[in-house]
C-alpha cells in the first residue's frame, strides 16, 4: 500500500532506528506501542538539534493527539528510515507526520502517523506561540525527500 502524505508538508527530519529484539511481542513483530516511541525519538531528536529540547520548567511540547497507521510487519532484524514532517505550523501548534521504511526499501511505507503538538508554558499549563526558531525550521525543512 503507497501512502500519500497530505499536501503542503514539509520533511524537515530523517533519522535510522533499529529494531532490537525487546520490541517485539510474543507474536514475533514489533508491538504497537513501540511505534509511537520511535515516533517520540524521531521528533524529540530533531526539537534537541534545534536547542529546543524538553525543559519541564519552561515552554515546551505536548501532544494534544497521536495516531499510527500499521502498514506492513516490522520485525527483527530490521533498520528503519524514520522521515519527520511538519505542517505549516499555527500560533501555538504544529501537526507532524511520520514515515516508517526499511533500509533497503525506502520507498515503501512501513507505518505512518502523526501527532499535534502544543507548545505549552510548564509553569503556567498553557499555550504560548511557537519559538520563531521552530518555525523557520518547519519553512527551511529538508527539501524534497
């Protein structure tokens, strides 16, 4: 199955990940929660790489939702391509995709997903605006994937 990522993203990410042996479950394929840690890893990796890693005593993300879309076994042993994409962002939220595939394969989709995030004042518990940094870095992106 060819997934199509909605219009207008911009990839701004891409790391590997490998599959160990602890993510599978007793069915011998990855676990559905693991999915949604690589997801975390992928996009806590890049906000790090921005200098806009968490910080619990100041502003940061929160996920106000997540899905995952299974496409195809994951299972061991395995390296993924994780692709990290972003939509234009609002005033306090970003929505952000992402694309799973195996190394050798690139092109074709493992599993996708998303999650919006807000980005929240620790202290206070609530939205402020995205950093300005944060969004020169949705418009900059990648380029084309």
């Amino acid at each position: 199955m060819r997934f199509e990522l909605p219009a207008g993203l911009t990839p701004v990410h891409r790391m590997r990940l490998q599959v160990r042996w602890g993510d599978l479950d007793a069915l011998g394929h990855v676990n559905n929660t693991v999915y949604l840690r690589w997801f975390e890893t992928v996009r806590i990796d890049w906000l790090q790489g921005l200098g806009l890693g968490p910080d619990p005593a100041g502003p940061g993300p929160v996920m106000a939702n997540v899905f995952c879309n299974f496409r195809r076994e994951v299972g061991y042993p395995a390296e993924l391509l994780a692709t990290h994409w972003v939509a234009a962002p609002g005033r306090s939220s970003l929505d952000t995709f992402f694309t799973l595939a195996d190394v050798r394969e690139p092109d074709v989709v493992l599993a996708d997903g998303g999650a919006t995030l807000v980005w929240v004042d620790g202290v206070a518990k609530r939205s402020v605006p995205l950093p300005e940094l944060l969004r020169a870095a949705c418009v900059q992106g990648l380029g084309e994937p």
